[in-house]
C-alpha cells in the first residue's frame, strides 16, 4: 500500500488522465494483494503434501497466478478501463515489498522493538514462557 502511494504520487503531478492511471494503479495493487494471498494459501498447501505434492502444487499455483495476472493485464488492455502500464506498476508492488522487506523489517523493529513481530509471530502462551525464561525463571 505504501509503495501505491509513493507511486500515486506522479500520477497526481505528472499525468493529465489521472482517474484513468490511478484507476490501474490501483486494480494492480488490488491484484497484487490477490496474487500474495494465493501465494500463501498455495505454500499452505504444499507444507501439507508430500515432497512430490508440494512440486506439484507450487507449480500449479505459479501457472494459476501468472495466466490469471496475464488475463486480467489482457482484460484491461482489451476494455480500457484503465492504464494496463499503470496496472503493471501495481502488480509489481508485490515484487518490491518482497526485496524491500529486510529494510522495513528492521524499521519495523526499530519503531515498535523486537517484541512486537514476535507478538505476531507467537501465540500468547509461547509468548509467556520465552519471557520467563529471559527472566531465567
């Protein structure tokens, strides 16, 4: 989402058709947030087959999310509801935050402290032994 706002940004400055842009932009981050959300329930899923399964089913979620990012680019090009360029831009989004995702990991921790990712991380019960036994209780 930020990264969607860092890139509205020259939309809003740059651009004559802004609704036109911002339209894509925006379907391509919704894309994206699509995309990730079955990029994990397919990795669920795999964790649960076995090592031949899981092949299988990481291929078969890799195919489904690129032809399904190939169509809707495709519809879009098609329709021209919106920018397909824009919406690109968006879908990308998603690759970004992956690399960028060391850096703000860091900041994250740097903001809110270590304990709050592992709050996320741990379920309240794991949460109290480690802090018990970093009192050496």
């Amino acid at each position: 989402m930020l990264l969607g706002v860092v890139l509205q940004i020259p939309i809003l400055i740059f651009l004559e058709r802004k609704g036109y842009y911002s339209l894509g932009l925006w379907l391509g981050i919704a894309a994206a947030m699509i995309v990730a959300k079955h990029m994990e329930y397919t990795i669920g899923k795999a964790l649960d087959a076995g090592e031949a399964g899981a092949v299988k089913q990481m291929w078969l979620g890799y195919l489904i999310r690129y032809f399904g990012m190939a169509i809707f680019l495709a519809v879009l090009g098609i329709t021209g509801v919106a920018d397909v360029v824009a919406a690109f831009a968006g879908l990308i989004t998603l690759k970004l935050s992956a690399y960028l995702q060391p850096l703000t990991h860091k900041i994250s921790i740097a903001v809110c402290g270590e304990e709050a990712f592992y709050r996320e991380m741990v379920s309240p019960e794991e949460q109290d032994e480690m802090m018990k036994a970093a009192k050496g209780e």
